[in-house]
C-alpha cells in the first residue's frame, strides 16, 4: 500500500511540533493533526497593552538541557533570559504572613543551614526534627512511596506541611500524599541511599555542592514568552502539514502502517493526553485502553492581574510567594512577573500571576471567572497590602492539563511500554511519562521521534 506520509503526529502542543519539526530534519513528509484551533497546548504568551502576560509555563529549567538546546537550535539564543537578580527572593505564606524562603532550600531539606536557623518558615521545633534527619536510619524497602511518606519519615510532619507540600505544589498542582517519589524526585531517594541522609546528601554530593549560592540562573524564559517557541517552531513547518480544528474520529492498524480519518503513513507519534490516546486505542487494544486511562490529570488556572506599580511596589520585591495548603488560602501560590523576568511590563505597571485550583483546592475550578479574579485579588489584598483594585485581569483555565504521577506510576509506565510495543510504527510523547516541563516535553518528543526512526 502506498502512503501518503512518512509520519502521522496526533497533538499539536510542545511535544507533538517538536516532533514535526524533528521529523522535517529527517526530510520525512508529515502530517500534525491538532484538535484546538490554536497550537502550542498548555503554552501561551498574551501580549495587551504594554503586558507580556504568560497564561502557561513561565520559566524552563535549564539543569534538564533538552529544551535551552531546541532553543538555541532554532536561533533563539538572544532571547534567553534569566530572572533579574536584584529581586532573588522567594516568599512563602505562615500564619497570615510572607517570610522569605531561606536561601538554599532545595524543595524538602535545606543545603544550607544557618539562614535555615535564622528562618522565621518553620518552627524550632520544626527545625529540630528536621536535623534530626541526619540520625534516621534509611529505609531498606525499595518499593516506590509517596512524597509525603518519605518526608515525613526523614524530616517530620511540619517540613511537609510548610516547606515540601508548597514547593512542590507549585511544579505539579498535586498532593503529595498520592504523588510518587521515584518518579518525581528520585535525587532525594539517591541522596538516602548513598549517604544515609537527605540532609547530608545536599552538603557532600557532588552536584549539589556544584548547585549552591543563588540559584536564579538556573531557570529560563524567552524575552517575548515561551509563545515565541511555539512561533519559532511553526515558522519551520510547512502550512500544507499542520490541520487545525479538527479532533481525529479514529485510527486503524494496517499491516504495513496506521490509518488516521483517512490519511495513512508506516508511522502514527501520539502526542495528546492518554484519556484522549485510550479513546483512540479502544476499538483495537482495549488493554493499552485501560492502561491510559488509568492515567490522571489535574485541574488549575492563572489569573494574571494588572495593577499599579504604586500600589504593589514596596511588596513585591522578589519573585513571588508559595502558599502552604494548610493555610486555607484561595490561591496556591503567585509570581510578581514585573519583578522576576524584565521587560513584562510598562514602567508604572505591576504584573501579578496567581494559581488556582490543583489537588488541594479542587472546587476552585468550579469557579466562574469573575469569581476567580475577586478571590485572587482579595488574597493579594490581604497578603501583600494592596488596596487597589486591578487594572486589568485575564484568567486561563488548564482542565485536565497537569498529569499526576501517582505511587507506582514508573511501574504503569513499564506496562504501559510493553503493552504498546507490540505495535510496529507507534510511538507515543509527552508530559504524561518521565516529565511534565518544557525540557521534559522535548525530550520525549526527540525520543519519540528517534524511536521511530
């Protein structure tokens, strides 16, 4: 039979063009097919009256190279930017109040520990059992656990309340009482197994001494958002291979490759959510079916909030505040986005970006948008002493967009792999599997891509 592609990608986010764009290198003729009239999935920058406002991701982490390198591959190395030092601060929320996150915490246990010491963050209580961690005896079952256990086994129940479950909510939306540890942060289960203790681990490894000091550099945008990616990646792709608007009704296995709503070629790349993957497999695997759907997702939204900088000035000097959930607070966290990466603003404005919803308040999501902006605006009210109203607001919501890795999900994956692998010419990427950020995302797209190769 002969086809009409070289490849077929179903999925126009991140994944699904990096995909393209690797399978363009290859001089393969493919086809992207996108549900949404817009591409670029949970990517977005709004540009509106004078406002650089990112409505997705608003930084990359450049430890993970995959995607600092797409960037610069696609000469985009000039508009690399880092966090404005002079504003290296991060907050978090106790008992009504903003204090700074010490210098040197690494998202569960500090790597220094006399601004520890002197951090109003945790108690001294708090801070005891927290020493205490260099004494407790690792834990010999290599079963997978969930974050939340092992934080409390190794450093008590107030490092996850104040310091763990806030950090970390604010990369995966999620609770960490479901959340598994291998496949989240497996350098922490590495640092109890080599060296006994987390906390030693972040003093002697090599890497984490490597990582000390201010740590801002380590994190990216672009100067016009990371909307400019998904530009810079849809420039180098032929008009005549990307169909937008239009959600594929099915696919079929053929004996030499796979057939999408009529259009054929010897390889299919899968990169959409797994619930939209098992509606497309059911008809013809229904294990693999199974399989995906048992994969979850988590709901959130920004609100981004316009006020002036007279308003909001003397509050804001730093990057933003994480909020423990054990606070009771309608947001989870909120970036100053005129402070943290330059030029998002016009001199006289300030650009606040607050999170909503996730595993610890999922109800917010039921919220109108309305509602959504006066909740936000009344905690930033309340916390940062803001007694204006805001000047501009525009609320983005992410159903079903944050994958949650649950206890055990490395396991799912390895099913998951076998169970597909039966099938010649499919390949399959995105957040759903070894990573949810924009490096991660890339990463599973040039795999993907070789794979299939």
């Amino acid at each position: 039979m002969s086809h009409s592609y070289d490849l077929i990608i179903v999925g126009g986010g991140l994944t699904g063009l990096t995909a393209a764009y690797r399978a363009q290198q290859r001089g393969w003729k493919f086809l992207l097919l996108e549900a949404s009239e817009r591409l670029g999935g949970s990517l977005e920058t709004l540009h509106s009256d004078g406002l650089l406002q990112e409505l997705g991701a608003e930084s990359m982490v450049t430890a993970k190279p995959w995607g600092k390198d797409l960037i610069l591959e696609l000469g985009l190395g000039d508009q690399l930017v880092s966090p404005q030092p002079e504003f290296h601060k991060t907050l978090i929320v106790r008992g009504g109040q903003l204090v700074p996150i010490p210098e040197g915490l690494r998202l569960l246990a500090p790597s220094q520990w006399i601004p520890f010491l002197r951090s109003p963050a945790v108690s001294w209580l708090g801070k005891l059992r927290m020493g205490l961690e260099f004494f407790v005896k690792p834990r010999q079952d290599v079963r997978d656990e969930s974050l939340a256990s092992f934080v409390r086994r190794r450093l008590g129940k107030e490092a996850l309340e104040r310091i763990a479950q806030p950090m970390v909510a604010g990369i995966y939306t999620a609770d960490p009482e479901t959340l598994s540890m291998r496949a989240t942060l497996p350098q922490f289960l590495e640092y109890e197994r080599k060296y006994g203790s987390v906390c030693r681990g972040l003093l002697l490894s090599p890497e984490a001494r490597a990582s000390r000091g201010p740590r801002y550099h380590l994190f990216n945008s672009l100067k016009g958002g990371f909307g400019q990616l998904i530009q810079a990646l849809r420039a180098r792709l032929p008009d005549e291979s990307i169909r937008c608007g239009r959600p594929v009704g099915h696919i079929r296995p053929l004996e030499d490759g796979w057939q999408v709503d009529g259009e054929t070629a010897p390889r299919l790349l899968l990169a959409a959510p797994t619930y939209a993957m098992a509606d497309l497999l059911r008809p013809f695997d229904a294990p693999a079916a199974s399989l995906l759907q048992k994969q979850e997702y988590l709901s959130s939204a920004t609100v981004n909030l316009g006020y002036p900088l007279t308003a909001a000035d003397a509050a804001t000097r730093g990057y933003g505040f994480v909020v423990p959930a054990v606070e009771g607070r309608d947001i989870l966290a909120c970036t100053f986005s005129h402070r943290k990466y330059p030029e998002r603003t016009p001199p006289d404005m300030a650009l606040l970006r607050t999170y909503v919803g996730g595993a610890s308040r999922p109800e917010a999501m039921a919220w109108n948008d309305e509602e959504m902006i006066a909740r936000s605006h009344m905690e930033l009210s309340r916390l940062l002493k803001i007694g204006e109203p805001p000047i501009s607001a525009v609320v983005k919501r992410y159903v079903r967009a944050m994958p949650l890795y649950r206890v055990g999900h490395l396991e799912w994956l390895s099913t998951l792999e076998d169970c597909l692998a039966r099938w010649p010419g499919l390949g399959w990427a995105g957040n759903a599997y070894r990573g949810v950020g924009i490096p991660d995302c890339v990463r599973s797209a040039n795999e993907a891509v070789a794979r299939l190769g």
